[in-house]
C-alpha cells in the first residue's frame, strides 16, 4: 500500500492539540478571537463601547496560527517587543462541523466540544505602533507561544457558565477579574456572527475576549488564570 504522505516532499508538521480533562486529546484546526468584547476593556483601550445590546454593531475577529497554543507552563518572552500583556479569556473548543450557511443562533451551542482559559498574549508596542498608521496588527497577536491555554472541560461537566468569572493573578497579585454576564457577545452569538465569515470546523477554537486590566508580564513572573469553578492555567514567563 502507498503511505498518502509519500509524495510530501517535507516532513508534515504535527498537529497541535490540547489535553482534555477524562482523557484524550483535542486536535486543534484554527485560532479565532474576539476583540472588544468586554466593555471595560474596549474602554482601557481608548475605543468607545456599547451602552445596549442595540448598538453593538459588529464583532472584531482576529486570528492566531494553530501553532501558538502552549499546553505547557513555560511561556519564553516574545521577540520583537518590550511591552508584553495578558489578556485572560473564555476558550470555546468546537467538536463539530457547522452547517453550510449562517449558523442559527438557535443552533450554536450544539457545535460546542467544551470550554477553558487562555491567554491572549500580546505585543502591546507593536498592536500601538501599528494602530498609529492605520496598519493591520497580525503581527501583535499572532507570534509563537502566544495562546497559553489550560485543559479542556467537555461542555456536559463544565456546565452552564452563567455569572462565572474570569480571573487572573501575576505573582500572587490580582489583575483581571470579571462575571461572564459581562460579554457584549455570548458565545452562541459570536459563532453566529464567526460563520458569517468562514466555515466553522470541528478542531476550530475561539478565544472570547478579555475584561479590563490588562498589564505587562515581565520574564520571571509566575501567573494564574482561572475560568471559575472549571479550568485553571498556571505558567511563568522565561527569557
């Protein structure tokens, strides 16, 4: 029998994946995230923020390589910066394929494999200089190791999440902390609006966005994440 990779004419790269509370692992597709979707921090970040549900507008995505994700605790500081931050999030894992066409909201819940907490890491000097002149600012979020991401929780244990906060300390000192009721956009919501734009897949994660109080992480600095009551990330920056 011919191998289906014989003709490759490099070394196929692994796939990355994430461990999965009960066993198992889950293979992971894309990177979507959400931008602005906590009020508070659309507000530290100098963009105006909706006063109701009637004037959202429309989500910010942005994408990461399905390659930054670090199941580890060792997370090297980045290249290239001086000033990187942690964004604390909600992570979304799909389990299956959405159906051809906008995805009902209605429907959306269905697709989801189950949840943890990441961290969007980003280079804040390069996302700022790139604001200035009006440039796109991939560059700033989409590097190596740039989403931490704890175990994954199937759906079915974690629960509903409800008024569940997202916290985050450094070095034992409180940074970001906020209930999920605060989200401009649930998650059925933004896998609405996410199929409006790509065919969403099985394997495919989404970072939900952060509250307020996003700071600099300095190399030596020691962080819990926590998605209460489910998942818990700890890791340390190294130089």
């Amino acid at each position: 029998m011919t191998d289906a990779h014989s003709s490759d004419v490099i070394p196929a790269p692994p796939v990355p994946r994430v461990r999965v509370r009960g066993g198992g692992r889950f293979p992971v597709r894309r990177i979507y995230c959400v931008g602005r979707n906590f009020a508070d921090h659309a507000r530290e970040m100098g963009a105006d923020a909706p006063a109701s549900k009637a004037e959202r507008g429309t989500p910010v995505f942005f994408m990461k390589p399905a390659d930054a994700i670090v199941t580890g605790e060792a997370v090297p500081y980045p290249s290239a910066t001086a000033d990187l931050h942690h964004e604390v999030e909600l992570v979304v894992a799909i389990g299956r394929d959405a159906p051809p066409g906008v995805l009902p909201v209605a429907q959306a819940q269905a697709l989801v494999f189950g949840y943890t907490v990441g961290l969007d890491l980003t280079r804040r000097d390069l996302q700022a200089a790139a604001k200035a002149k009006g440039l796109p600012w991939d560059t700033a979020k989409g590097f190596d190791h740039s989403a931490p991401l704890g175990e994954l929780v199937p759906a079915a244990e974690a629960g509903e999440l409800g008024a569940r906060a997202l916290e985050l300390e450094v070095n034992g000192q409180p940074r970001q902390r906020a209930p999920l009721s605060d989200l401009i956009w649930d998650v059925p919501e933004i896998l609405h609006e996410l199929s409006k734009l790509y065919a969403l897949r099985a394997g495919d994660l989404v970072f939900m966005g952060t509250p307020a109080g996003v700071a600099a992480l300095q190399p030596g600095d020691h962080y819990v994440a926590r998605l209460e009551g489910i998942a818990t990330l700890r890791g340390r920056i190294e130089a």
